[in-house]
C-alpha cells in the first residue's frame, strides 16, 4: 500500500455537514551537504467548517512515531511575509491571547479563514492496518479553518523509486533518475478493512488540491503524469526558519506547482526527476580507476614503443 487517507469522524450535530475542501501537499527533498537528501511532507487542510467534524483523520501506510508528526503552525503564523508566501496572497494575521486560532484578513481587512493550532492534547495515534491512523481534534466552528502538519520517517522513503542509469558506467556513479508516486484516498491501494472504517465515518470531498515539490535547481523534472501549472524560485532567505536547517541557507530552490480543480475524492501525482549524486567515496573511486587506467596505458604504450624500436 502506497496511499494515505483522509476522512473524519462527523459530529453529532444535525444538519452539519463537510465539503469544499482544500488541500495543500509540499514535497521538500533538500541536499543535505552530503550524498543523501532531507526529505519531508507537509500537509495543509483548508476545511469549509469545522461544526460537522467531530475528528479529522489521517492514515499513513507505514508506522509513523509521534515524533514524525508535527502541527507547524507555529513556524510561520507570526512571520507576515511567510503567511503571504505559503498562501501566495496579501494576508495579514490577527492572534487571541486565550485561544489556538488565528484570524486571516485580506489587506482590505476582510474575513479570509481561521488557521488552528493544535496541541498534543489534540493529536492521538493508533497503529493500524499496517500503518498509523492520526486523528486531529477539531473545534467547533462554522468559520472556514486551516490546518498544516509536517510529517517525516520512513513514509518518505516509500514515494520514490531511484534508479541508476544503464548505458553509462561512469553517468550512473554521478548521476540517478528518480520517480515520486504521491497518492491520497486511492481505493485500490487501500486495506479493505479501512475502507470499511472510511466508508462509515465520511468521506472527504476534496474541491481543490495543489501539490509542490520542492527540490534543488540542479534537479531536473523530466515529465509527470501532466504539466506543472507554475514553477518558481524560493527566496532562501525567508524560508530557512521555516525548514528549520540553517545549512540550507545559501542554496537554491525550486518549487513546481501541480493543481487539481475539481470534485474528486482522490488525488495522484507522478513525477520523474533527474539529478547528480555524488560522494567523496565516489570521487576517490573514480580517482583510482582513472590512476590505474593510466598506469595501464603508460605501461602498454611504452610496451608498443620497444617492440616498434
């Protein structure tokens, strides 16, 4: 199983009930500094209203530890020229001292959204159908509210497939092709059973989905299941704090943008990149291949020179 889910628990309240649902996916894979590649998701859930969801939930087809899970609000709430980055408008923020909600404005100081807070009070996990469940406590608001997780670990790891390319001994050392399979509620990769659970509680009807991956520019995206709708150069400067890896801070980024504008219940994303991996492991090697060639050729062309003389 590939895919994760997302769906929630209704409420009990009559008459209540989800849709137009916004979802935001940002791939992160970032060099760093060595042969390998800080690789996280985050996850952000624009719901229309809150007053019919008595939990959000979420499943992950690996095991994923509470340390793998994070509410990342904090990491840019505060910071207005980050709110206007992620959301790509003009937005202003407004917080409460006795409350976990912020207020989002327009610069005409109108209503926009709420973005929530969670607290590990909130947040619960449950090992199961091979995987982890988390469920998300929501407050009861007819307001539209925002939500945004990051998540790590080995779920990561299980999107991409990299392979080395085979007509060039020397070009696979230095250079790998890598495939990223993203799926959300695709049914044919889900357990039966937690398909069941799903179809019990409710289904999520996703209005507008976008997804980023964001990369190294040296990385190339050689296609993907449909063109990319944007792609744009990440300030360094204004995004570090919200990686959170201070190494990263003269590099530069790339984000590719993919939209899905319409009522689905499921989304899938297909990309294949290409990129240069190398170590000093592999450099030195390199190194002693080309020493010994050299030695090899000397040694025959001296051999060729005395037989000729």
């Amino acid at each position: 199983m590939k895919s994760i889910a997302i769906w929630y628990k209704p409420s009990e309240i009559e008459d209540a009930y989800l849709e137009n649902v916004e979802l935001h996916f940002n791939l992160w894979k970032l060099p760093n500094g060595s042969s390998d590649y800080l690789r996280f998701l985050d996850i952000g859930i624009k719901l229309d209203n809150t007053k019919a969801i008595s939990e959000l939930k979420l499943y992950f087809p690996f095991k994923l530890e509470s340390q793998d899970f994070e509410d990342i609000i904090h990491r840019f709430i505060t910071k207005p020229d980050l709110v206007s980055a992620i959301f790509n408008e003009n937005y202003k923020t407004t917080s409460y001292a006795t409350s976990k909600t912020y207020k989002i404005t327009d610069s005409n100081d109108e209503f926009v959204f709420n973005v929530y807070q969670t607290s590990k009070e909130d947040i619960s996990f449950e090992d199961k159908y091979s995987g982890t469940i988390v469920k998300i406590k929501c407050p009861e608001s007819d307001k539209k509210t925002y939500f945004r997780f990051r998540i790590k670990g080995p779920y990561l790891d299980s999107l991409s497939t990299i392979q080395k390319p085979s007509n060039s001994f020397i070009q696979s050392a230095f250079s790998k092709t890598e495939m990223v399979d993203f799926r959300v509620n695709e049914a044919r990769d889900l357990n039966q059973s937690l398909l069941e659970e799903i179809n019990k509680e409710r289904k999520l009807k996703i209005k507008k989905a976008h997804f980023f991956f964001i990369c190294s520019y040296n990385e190339d995206v050689l296609g993907s299941h449909q063109p990319y709708s944007s792609c744009r150069n990440l300030e360094n400067y204004r995004w570090i704090d919200y990686v959170g890896v201070e190494n990263l801070r003269n590099q530069i980024f790339l984000a590719y943008q993919w939209k899905q504008d319409e009522n689905r219940n499921d989304l899938n994303i297909l990309i294949k990149t290409k990129f240069e991996k190398s170590s000093w492991k592999t450099i030195l090697l390199y190194l002693a291949v080309l020493l010994v060639l050299t030695v090899v050729f000397n040694l025959i062309s001296n051999w060729i020179f005395e037989s000729i003389k």
